[in-house]
C-alpha cells in the first residue's frame, strides 16, 4: 500500500481518489479550502498536509500559473517524492494556456527536487482509472526525467489496470508537451465520435 495524496478535489481528484482507494492504496485529498470539502468521499486537508502525506503525490489542479504556483508553494514536502502530473491547461476556447512550454515542465523547472512524471492527460479521467471500460485499454505516455519515478507510477497504472505492453515511455519532461498539445486531437475526436470515452493506440509496424 502506497500512501497518494491528490492535490485538488473537482472531477478528476474525485474520480482518481476512487480509483487509488479501489487499488488497495491510501489516499488523501488536498484542498485550498478543506474546511468547505468535508462532503468527499475520502479525506480532504490542506495542499501543505496532502503533499507531505503522499508518497506519491498526484497533480489535478487546472495547471494554470496559479496552481503551479500552489505546488511551488509546498516544495519542501514535494523534495525527493514523484508528482504525477495529469494535467492540461486549457482556457476556455479550449485553447493551451502554456505555449511552447508544457506544465509538466514548467513544473519541473519550479521543482528541481521533485520528480516529475507526466501521464494520463490523453484520456478521459474515466478511462484513467478504469481503461477496461474499452475494448482493448490502447496506449498511456509517461513523461519524466527520472526512471524510477516512471517506474513507480508504471506500477499506479498497473494497479488502474493497464498493462505493460500498453505503457508508452516517450522519454524527459520536454516530452510532456505531446501529451498535452494532444488535448486538442481529443477534442476533436471526441466531437466527431460524440463520446469522451476512448483511447487512442500507437501499433508498430509488422
Ligand atoms: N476531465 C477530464 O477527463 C480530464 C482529462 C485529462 C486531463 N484533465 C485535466 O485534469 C485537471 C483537473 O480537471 P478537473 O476537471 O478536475 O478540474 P476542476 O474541476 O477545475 O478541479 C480542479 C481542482 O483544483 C483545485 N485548484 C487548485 N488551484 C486552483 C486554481 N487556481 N483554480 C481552480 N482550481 C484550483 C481545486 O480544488 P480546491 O478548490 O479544493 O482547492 C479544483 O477543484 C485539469 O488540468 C484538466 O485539464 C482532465
């Protein structure tokens, strides 16, 4: 059992704390305002005690400057441990709000003792914890600069239910803009299928 505290509390806080807490892990929520989040299901404290209580701490904040400023904020409780990144900036229009630059970077660069490693953020949250709602699960990407923070969330992912085989490791940090330039291929899937639930699978050549 891991100890995985998840910094924010809308949908996708929500959905993974079901998620890690299904996986046999313990999980807290951390909240600006914890006081005012007492209906969760799981327990919601402050973004200082969530980070410091995470083994593995989970970023599902919006990514915009002030929620990496939030992150930067608690460093020290962040220094040595892997965040797990599974956000998309997005303005309203739906357009990035970080460009040519990523928030897994842009983390990093905030963070230089912690270790960053970005997935999930291609896919619905739903699919997240759960890809055997699909027909075959297709592929994840992981992105970081540290091979056992990626190893360590490979086996977090394992636990949701992805296989090996369907763990992709595109390489550092850098290529974690990828992953969220691809938010803008899902939007526009998700309208020509009208659904948000699918992946999509790299296939190799014969
Ligand atoms: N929805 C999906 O299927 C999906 C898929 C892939 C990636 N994502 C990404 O996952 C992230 C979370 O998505 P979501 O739909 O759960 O977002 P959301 O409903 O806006 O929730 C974000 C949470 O972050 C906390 N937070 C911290 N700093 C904040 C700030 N400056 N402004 C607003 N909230 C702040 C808030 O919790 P407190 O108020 O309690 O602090 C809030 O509940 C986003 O980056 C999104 O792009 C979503």
């Amino acid at each position: 059992m891991t100890n995985i505290a998840i910094i924010g509390t809308g949908n996708v806080a929500r959905t993974l704390a079901a998620g890690v807490a299904r996986a046999g892990h313990d999980v807290v929520l951390g909240s600006r305002d914890p006081q005012n989040r007492k209906d969760l299901d799981h327990p919601v404290v402050t973004v200082a005690e969530a980070a410091a209580h995470g083994d593995i701490v989970v970023n599902a904040t919006p990514g915009n400057a002030e929620s990496i400023a939030l992150l930067a904020a608690v460093r020290q409780h962040l220094a040595g441990k892997v965040l797990l990144d599974v956000t998309v900036a997005l303005t309203p229009a739906m357009d990035l709000v970080h460009h040519g630059t990523s928030v897994g970077e842009l983390l990093q660069q905030e963070l230089p003792d912690t270790k960053v490693v970005k997935s999930l953020c291609t896919m619905d949250v739903s699919v997240m914890v759960r890809p055997g709602l699909l027909t075959s699960p297709g592929t994840v990407f992981l992105s970081g600069d540290d091979a056992g923070a990626k190893k360590r969330v490979g086996e977090l992912l394992e636990d949701f239910g992805w296989p090996a085989a369907s763990r992709l490791d595109l390489g550092g940090i850098a290529t974690a803009r990828g992953q969220e330039h691809f938010a803008l291929l899902f939007v526009g899937v998700a309208t020509a299928l009208g659904a948000h639930v699918f992946n999509v699978e790299v296939v190799r050549a014969r």
